[in-house]
C-alpha cells in the first residue's frame, strides 16, 4: 500500500476531529472527537514507520493507545458527574464548577 493512502486518510480523520473539537458544545463529543484527533495522529506515525519499516515506534504507539484510554475514562467520569449534578454535558457548565 502506497504511503499517500495512509497520510491522506490521516488527514482525513484528524480534519473531522478537530472540527468536532471546535464546533461541538456537548463534552462526550468533543472527547470523540478528540480521540479521533489523536488516532489520526496515531495512525500518520504508525504508517510512516511501517513505511520505513521501523518496529520501535510500535511501542510508542502503544504507549499512546494507552494515554488516550486514561484521557477518555478521565473526561467520561468528569462529563457523567456534571451530568449527574446540572442534567447536562455542556461545555458551558464548566465555567461554573468550583475547581
């Protein structure tokens, strides 16, 4: 597979991803789209490696994985606590818990 195809699609997903980040008003979407961001940068690295045929930036890619899943479950429990409290996820709300 030629490399365009991966840096093309990479672009792809990290252009709806940060639209979804700079449109969206809900905090479950914007952690989606967030995600989607940070997979697409993923998947640009992971393809250039594979490309150069380098196995060394497969452990970094895992370690990413991984700060990804503790940044969803953290903004997950922060979004369903504010969801509890005020009955909605608007990023709005924000500015009105007490930190």
């Amino acid at each position: 597979m030629n490399i365009i195809y991966i840096l093309f699609l990479s672009m792809i997903l990290f252009t709806i991803g940060i639209y979804g980040v700079t449109t969206s008003k809900v905090g479950m979407k914007v952690i989606i789209s967030l995600e989607i961001t940070i997979n697409a940068a993923l998947l640009d690295v992971v393809g250039v490696a594979a490309f150069y045929y380098s196995t060394s930036v497969i452990v970094f890619a895992l370690f990413v994985i991984a700060i990804g899943v503790i940044e969803t479950a953290t903004g997950i429990a922060i979004f369903t606590l504010i969801s509890k409290k005020y009955g909605k996820t608007n990023i709005s709300l924000l500015r009105d818990i007490k930190w």
